[in-house]
C-alpha cells in the first residue's frame, strides 16, 4: 500500500535497545570509576590519611595532568579508529585496560608503579569514552539528541552516586593499607561486569571506511581537527573544564582540611543513623568529603532529564553559557568557605551549571559531525578536558602545594611564627621546608598543636585566618572560568553566521 501524498515520514524519536544497552556498560564502567576518583585524590597526597601513599601536591599535580592528557587527548585519535575498526572490538580492549589498571593501583604504593596504573586505566578510558559515545551518536537524531544525551549523562551519574557509597563501606574508618587494596580491586572487578554485556551486545556501525589503514585514519583525524572555528571553540571549553574539575579533583583535600562538616553530619546521622555520614578526624565526626560532593551527582540523577527537557529548544551555545555562568558561581562558592552547609550550597549552584554545559558539549559535536564522523568528533569533545585538566592540575599542584595545604601551611607557621622555628632559620624555600625544621609533612599539624597548645579546631583557625587558603588557590580558578564565558558569548555571536556550526 502506498503512503497517502500528504502524509510524511515520521522522524524517529523513541530509543532502541542498543541505545539503552550503552547506556548500562556506561553505567557499570562509571561506578567503577567514581568509586575510585572520589577518593583518591586524598589515596595519593593527604598527609593525615592513615594509608594513604602521602605523596605531596606537586606530586600529585603532575599525575592527575598526565591522568588527562591519556584519558582526554588520546580520544581525539581513538575516536577515528573506533569507527574505523568497530565500536564493540575498542570497548572490549578498553574493558581489559581498565582492570589491568585498577590492580595496578591496588598493589603498586610507589610514585613510578601508582603512575603507571594510572595511565594504563587512562588510556583503556581514552579507548572506551568515544567509542561508546560514538556508537551512542548512532542511535540518536537531532529530534532525540538533547533528550537522548541528557539520559546517558543521567544514566552516568547512577554509577556517580553509588560509587562513593561504595568506597565508603570498603574504605572503612580509618582507612588502611588493607581497605585501600579492597577498594582498587573491587573497582576491577565491577569492570569485568561489562565483558557479559559486551558478549550480548550487537555492534551498531559507524558509516565510516572500512578500508583505511592506520595512518590514513591519523590524517583524517588531524585534517578535520584543524578547522579554526572549532578550534577556537575547543580552547574556549578547555578554560572551563580547567576550572570546572578542580570541584571533584582539588575539594576533596581542601574539604578534608579545612570544611567543617561537623553540623552536617549530626543532622543526617539524626534523619538516617547511616556510618556513611560519619568520618571521624582530629576535628570531630565530619561527612566524608566524598559524600559530600557526592551531591553534585545525585542532583544530576533528579533533575538531568527533566532539565534537559526544559532546555530542548534553546540553542546549544545559549545554553552553554547560562550553564558556565552558574557553575563558575557554584565554584565560587564552594571554594570560599569552611562551612559544610555553605559547601552544599555550592555545589548545589555548581551541579545545576554542570547540568546545562556537560551533556550539551556533546551534543553540541554530535550534531556539527559530519555523516561517518561521529566517533571522530565525539573524540574530540574530550580535548577540551584534557587541556584544562592538564593546565588545571599542574595550577593545583603548585597552588595548594604553596597556599593551600594544611600540612604546608602548619610547617610554614612554625617556621615564621614560634621560637622553635625561627631558631631553624628557614630560607623561605618550601622544598627545604621539613629539612630545616626537621619535622614531616605527615607530622605538622601535631607538632603545631604540641607547640602552641591548640587542639585541631584551633589549630585548623588560626591557620585558616593567618593564611587565608581560600583566597590564594580558587581566585585564579574563578577569573578563568569568568573569561571562558565572555570568550562563549562571543563566539555564540559569531556561530549565528555559520550554517555549520550555528547549534
């Protein structure tokens, strides 16, 4: 029977099985992740974790930086060889780097062995972000697309939640050596999960040549990368992104410092008598800093589909900036305080920001790919990340390294302002810091209290307000995020002129 002459095609709005089959590999491969990167910040530098691996901010700096550069800029050339090679056969690779990575940081407690798991991890990540999310693009159309990635990014933050649930319960109080290991390899084996997915998951092809070697998918990926306008907007997000993860990267030593958190914890322990509320410090029973930002992603879980809903119909770009605007706001915020409440509130303005920029980048590259591209584009949605988190990270590392950190800044009171410092003579130069005073990073603050009587509340103040901590470390992240957003606004003016890039 022949369709009527005035009727006309029905787009496709509704979301097929592969559509939601990525979603739950996305989902397995997050809580893994998550259960990993909300702590382990504090795993790698916090100088009164038990078992902890006390490497110092520098140190951890320059991790977290090649950390990014593997995961984020790697994709910008993974994402042609997924299309190119087969989505299903990169996610099985990738799956298999993740779990040798995850052991890798479970047995390895030296700076070179940690290392090495993390890029191992990094780079099976780099393998499996666009070729999931380029698959992903498969399934969806310019009619589904807003609502489509507003799922995946919900569906994202499912495994965000639970994983610092997780990592509590495994972590226990107080961490040790022992509960750090349980946790890396529980993280592994939560990845082997997605092999059964995998074994029943029917690859969705790209459209890409079949036929390319490796070196004509190079090209290819380095021909369409130097395309200015798309250049311009990449550096433009980079600035962003570099504020943007010093929340999940940066917070938890500044929360494990200097937040507060007493107050809210006794108000949950009295609505749900849970230990996930209770960490015990030096300061008191404080929330564990990763169920605080752990907010960030259960709002997400509430409100990404409905919000994303909401903003259907806006330009991408528009949104954007609104988005940028409010989490730069929600940084602020969160930044500036000692304050668990005000922490919260925070996080609350940065998580809605993060909610109307992260899923719309995106789709912002989904929909300017052009037809065969998508895995390709979506690789380069990651080197934005990359580049903000390298620069961010090695910001961070200096930064808390000299303004931030308590352990630093307790050294540096003793040695500027009590006897038994002075006496020391110190140069002013942090890297002969312990050396002179003959006292441990892992052993400032407990040397600080022994010497002017305080106990760690007061010791924790008085550093506070001789230092002012919060100042120095999140005033440059702010100014950054300030300027990425007039650069947005700018370039969204001139997107207009562009059929091409107009979103």
């Amino acid at each position: 029977m022949t369709q009527p002459a005035h009727s006309t095609p029905k787009k496709k709005t509704r979301f097929g099985e592969a559509f939601w089959m990525l979603n739950g590999i996305e989902m397995f491969e997050r809580l893994a992740y998550f259960g990993v990167r909300s702590v382990v910040p504090v795993y790698i530098m916090q100088a009164d974790d038990p078992g902890g691996l006390h490497f110092t901010a520098a140190m951890k700096g320059t991790i977290y930086a090649w950390w990014f550069v593997f995961q984020s800029i790697l994709p910008t050339f993974t994402g042609g060889y997924a299309d190119r090679y087969g989505y299903k056969k990169t996610l099985f690779v990738s799956v298999t780097m993740n779990i040798i990575g995850y052991l890798m940081m479970a047995n390895l407690r030296t700076y070179t062995g940690f290392f090495g798991g993390i890029l191992v991890l990094a780079s099976g990540t780099a393998l499996f972000k666009p070729s999931l999310q380029g698959s992903l693009a498969q399934n969806l159309n310019k009619e589904n697309s807003s609502v489509g990635w507003g799922i995946f990014y919900w569906v994202v933050n499912i495994g965000a939640v639970i994983g610092p649930f997780l990592s509590t319960k495994l972590l226990g109080d107080p961490h040790t050596v022992a509960s750090w290991r349980m946790l890396f390899t529980a993280s592994a084996i939560i990845t082997a999960l997605n092999y059964v997915m995998l074994f029943t998951f029917k690859d969705v092809p790209s459209g890409a040549s079949k036929t390319e070697s490796a070196l004509q998918v190079m090209k290819r990926t380095l021909v369409n990368f130097l395309e200015p306008r798309l250049i311009t907007w990449l550096l433009i997000m980079s600035c962003f992104w570099l504020m943007m993860y010093q929340l999940w990267d940066l917070h938890p030593n500044f929360i494990e410092d200097w937040v507060d958190s007493s107050g809210t914890s006794a108000f949950l322990t009295s609505i749900l008598p849970l230990d996930v509320f209770r960490h015990n410090t030096d300061r008191g029973v404080m929330v564990p800093q990763q169920i605080l930002l752990n907010l960030n992603a259960a709002l997400i879980v509430i409100l990404m589909v409905p919000l994303s809903w909401l903003v259907r119909r806006m330009r991408v770009l528009a949104c954007m900036i609104i988005g940028m605007a409010v989490a730069t706001v929600g940084i602020v915020v969160a930044g500036f305080t000692g304050y668990g409440w005000v922490l919260l509130l925070g996080i609350i303005f940065f998580s809605l920001g993060e909610m109307m920029t992260g899923p719309k980048k995106n789709e912002y590259l989904g929909l300017i790919a052009p037809p065969g591209k998508k895995g390709l584009y979506l690789g380069y949605v990651n080197i934005p990340v990359g580049i903000g988190g390298f620069v961010g990270s090695k910001m961070a590392g200096y930064l808390y390294g000299h303004y931030g950190e308590k352990a630093t800044l307790a050294l540096k009171y003793l040695a500027q302002h009590t006897p038994f410092g002075q006496a020391k003579g110190w140069n002013g130069d942090l890297a002969t810091l312990e050396s002179t005073l003959g006292v441990a990073r892992t052993e400032a603050v407990a040397r600080l209290q022994e010497i002017t009587g305080m106990d760690a509340v007061g010791v924790t103040k008085l550093l506070w307000d001789t230092y002012d901590p919060q100042f120095y470390v999140w005033i440059p992240f702010a100014v950054i995020g300030f300027l990425a957003i007039i650069a947005l606004v700018i370039f969204n003016q001139m997107a207009k002129r562009w059929a091409d890039m107009d979103a």
